[in-house]
C-alpha cells in the first residue's frame, strides 16, 4: 500500500489580477514524496530559479528538497511552470513522467522558465499510464492543456494528488471536468483523498461520478 509524504517547499504571492481577487496571495508550494513497494516517486519539485522577471513577479520563498537521487526512482509534474519542475535538475538521470502535450508546449516557448526544462530525462505520455499496481497517472486538462494527477488505490479507498487541477480543495469539482467521471470510475464508490500543490487543505469524499 502507498504512503504519501507532504513537502512543504516554500511559497509565492500571486497577484491580485491574476485571479481576480481584491488583494494579493500567498500560496504554499507542495510537492508529495510517494512510497510503494516497487519504490519512491516524487510529485512535482517545487520551485524553480533562473528568471529574474519572475522572482520579482511572484516573490517566492524556496525551501530545498529533503530528498535527493538516492531516495527517488521517478518523478511526476503535473503539468512545466517553474513552481512544480524547480528541482528536476537536481534528478539528471531520473525519469520524469510528463504528457507529450504539455512539455510540446513548453518547449514552444513562454510557458515556464525555459532554462528549467533542461538537464532532464522527460518520457513523454500519450494519456494514462499505470506506474505500477494501484498507482496511475490520469490526464487532468484545464490549468494547461497537458495537466496530469495521479490517483493511489489503497484497497478501501484513494487519494488523488491532484496538483494544480483545482487551485484550492473548496473548488474541487467546480466547474465539473469530464475527468472528474474518469477519477470516479477508478474509485469505484470508494471514499477519495484529494491533495493539491497549492493548498494545504485537502478535499475528501465520493468523487463525483461522469456526466
């Protein structure tokens, strides 16, 4: 059965007019440490250097990875901006899981901080793809066209590392995504953990089911 670790990596101010909001906001930046019996993974790895114009934008505050190469066999973002793929690097021979779609995008240019995508051994995804026994990753399109989650099957119930699916657990399933359906066929009724990369709540219940 998986165990899921929280990394709390730090945090950023996004402005006010990013979403809509009277004020600025501070979000944390979160990656999750995965431990299975065929091994470790990591989801996402926080935040990344390189760009002045964008430390100066979101004013992040960065917190090192408390693992390194020896501790992970495989990483996966969910989706290429600089605050899930910073530490990437850090993993030059380790695989890191992304969707054709979204590192297609990133490498066209104005999508993250270029410079990141460098130095790392991406494989490329065309849709979903088991890591290993109840450990799946599920595309989750709509922050970037080529978002993914990945979903835990832990007998009696899951959890669902959803990344940047949803900014913050109250707005899990609203606006409704079809992939919502998708996540719900694979609990099956069971009760669902969600845990996000920018919010330290998390959302709990029976996902809701396709429409």
């Amino acid at each position: 059965m998986p165990s899921i670790t929280r990394l709390d990596l730090g945090h950023f101010t996004r402005p006010a007019d990013e979403w809509g909001g009277p004020h600025a906001r501070v979000e944390p930046s979160l990656a999750y440490l995965v431990r299975h019996p065929g091994g470790s993974l990591l989801f996402d790895t926080g935040m990344g250097e390189g760009s002045p114009e964008t430390d100066a934008h979101y004013r992040p505050v960065r917190r090192p990875l408390p693992v390194g190469p020896e501790d992970v066999d495989l990483i996966v973002n969910c989706h290429l901006h600089f605050d899930h793929i910073g530490g990437n690097q850090l993993f030059p021979t380790t695989p890191v899981l992304v969707q054709r779609t979204e590192l297609a995008i990133a490498r066209a240019g104005g999508h993250t901080i270029d410079t990141l995508l460098t130095g790392v051994r991406y494989e490329e995804l065309d849709g979903e793809h088991e890591i290993a026994p109840g450990i799946r990753i599920v595309p989750t399109p709509g922050h970037t066209e080529g978002h993914q989650s990945l979903l835990l099957d832990h007998g009696d119930r899951v959890t669902v590392l959803a990344g940047q699916a949803y900014d913050f657990a109250h707005e899990f399933g609203t606006p409704y995504r079809p992939w919502l359906g998708r996540l719900a066929e694979l609990a099956a009724g069971r009760p669902a953990r969600v845990l996000f990369a920018h919010d330290h709540d998390l959302w709990e219940g029976i996902l809701p089911p396709p429409r």
